[in-house]
C-alpha cells in the first residue's frame, strides 16, 4: 500500500478511501474502481465493526470478493478510525492492509505512545499505519466532536517518533454534513506537508468542493475519505423506490436502484480524486 500511496503523492492524484457500510458497497465500489482502473481503499470504520460482522468476516468478504470478481486494480483494505491498541492488532491479524490508530482525542504524548504500539505490531506484519492528530469534527457513526486543528509540531512529532506511514492532520473538515461552508486550512497544510515528508490523509471529504479538493491534493493529500456523500446517494434511492411503489417487498427490486447510485456517487469521486486510469 504505502508504494501506491507514494505514487499518488508524487503523481499529484488521491486514492479514494471509501467507507464499507454492508455488502452491497464492497461489490458496488469494487465494479466501479475495476471500470475505471482506479486503486482503491475500502474503508471499514473500527465504530461499527461488529455491524460489519467483525474484522475477520469483513476482510474475508471483501477478499472473496476481489477473487470471485476478478478484480485486478490494487484493492487495500484499511481500518478507519481504529479506537483501541488491540483491535488495531485484531484487524492485522485478520490480514488488513493498513489500520488507522486514532488516538487524536487523547493528549499528545499518549497519542504517539499508543501509535507507536501499533506501528510497531502492523510493521511486522507488512501492515502500515495511519495516524491523526487534531480532531475532526461533525458526527460520525453516532460520535459528535468539535474541529480542532492540527498544530504543526504535535504532527512532526507523532510522524517522527511513531514512525507512521501516513497522517491525518485536521485541519476544518467534519465527518457527515456540513453546517455551512468547510473551512480548510490551506495555509496549515501547506506548513505541514512543506516540513514532513509523508503522505497526508484528508478526512470527512463529503461536502467539499472539487476546487478545495484540488488543492489539498496539490498540498500532499494522497488519500481522501468519503462516507457520507455515498450514504445519501444510497439512502434517497431508497427512498423513493419505496415511496413510488408502497406494494414492493422484493429486495433484489428495492435494492438494485440504490446499488446503482452508489456506483454512480464513487465513480464521481474517483474521477474528482484524479484517481482514474492509474493503473
Ligand atoms: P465523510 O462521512 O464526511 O465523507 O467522511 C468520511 C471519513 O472521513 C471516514 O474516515
């Protein structure tokens, strides 16, 4: 993961982290990435894990999945939001490719202490790691926090001393819908990326404009996270094939519809990402 991460970083495009919210979304982001010869991250979030069926279920799927579909573009999976040491740990084992540790609500000594721990489980393992520090705001899976941006010095050191392979400094973006307009800090980020040299990770991504989103990618992102936008695509499909026709119960019928707006929404990301023919 960390060479194609790498590639994007110096080729000036991202690769789209898409969250995973059942099975439906690892066949509709997999066809799509296939289409558009796109690398692609399937994000499964710590929060909802055992919604998901587990770590070892889920990494399982998605795997069959790949085979079974003949997927050929490089697929990562990856830990979003790990909340604790040991399920970082449980997700390596499982055979993730990279986790996230987020420790970016504890003080920062402890943050790089416990990142460290990670770091060094999933580097054993060929498993990187991504870290964060400041906190992203909005409400993700039920948690609701307030933005706090990233201070250039907590970021230089959780990158140095916790050895990560990428970071996720916040700097304004709020997981799930934004109350008025994002603000990101482009004057950080320039910093940032300016005095360490890692690849950065943009978080709550949903929302943003195409224009913002160039920019950070130009300021070293190589990694944007995308939820919210694919759930609303999702969800107001559904909405309305029910709503058209209250005798339906089939759910290949209720389903299909929305299948195709997910496809449709990540195929748009891809393409604002810059990731598409990148393989
Ligand atoms: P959104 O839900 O805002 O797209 O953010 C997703 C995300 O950052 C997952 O980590």
């Amino acid at each position: 993961m960390n060479t194609f991460i790498h590639k994007a970083k110096t080729e000036h495009y991202a690769i789209p982290q898409i969250n995973v919210n059942g099975l439906i979304w690892i066949e509709c982001i997999l066809k799509v990435a296939e289409k558009t010869r796109s690398p692609i991250i399937l994000g499964t979030t710590d929060k909802i894990i055992d919604f998901l069926g587990g770590y070892d279920f889920i990494c399982k799927t998605i795997r069959n999945k790949i085979e079974s579909m003949n997927i050929t573009v490089p697929v990562i999976i990856h830990l979003d939001h790990g909340l604790t040491v040991e399920g970082c740990k449980k997700a390596v084992d499982a055979g993730y490719d990279s986790v996230m540790f987020d420790g970016s609500k504890l003080p920062i000594e402890e943050n790089i202490e416990l990142t460290k721990q990670v770091v060094e489980y999933a580097h054993k393992n060929n498993v990187i790691v991504e870290g964060e520090v400041g906190a992203i705001g909005g409400n993700e899976d039920g948690v609701i926090g307030n933005v706090q941006y990233a201070k250039l010095e907590d970021c230089i050191n959780l990158a140095q001393k916790a050895h990560i392979d990428t970071l996720a400094p916040a700097l304004g973006s709020v997981h799930g819908k934004y109350k008025g307009e994002p603000n990101l800090g482009f004057k950080e980020m320039k910093e940032i990326q300016e005095t360490i040299d890692i690849p950065l990770v943009l978080h709550g991504a949903s929302g943003i404009s195409d224009e913002d989103l160039v920019k950070a990618i130009k300021l070293g992102h190589a990694k944007i996270n995308f939820n919210t936008e694919i759930n609303i695509a999702w969800s107001n499909e559904l909405r309305e094939v029910l709503t058209n026709d209250k005798s339906l119960f089939n759910p290949q019928q209720i389903l299909n519809p929305s299948k195709k707006a997910i496809e449709r929404t990540v195929e748009s990301i891809i393409y604002k990402c810059q990731s598409n023919g990148k393989v």
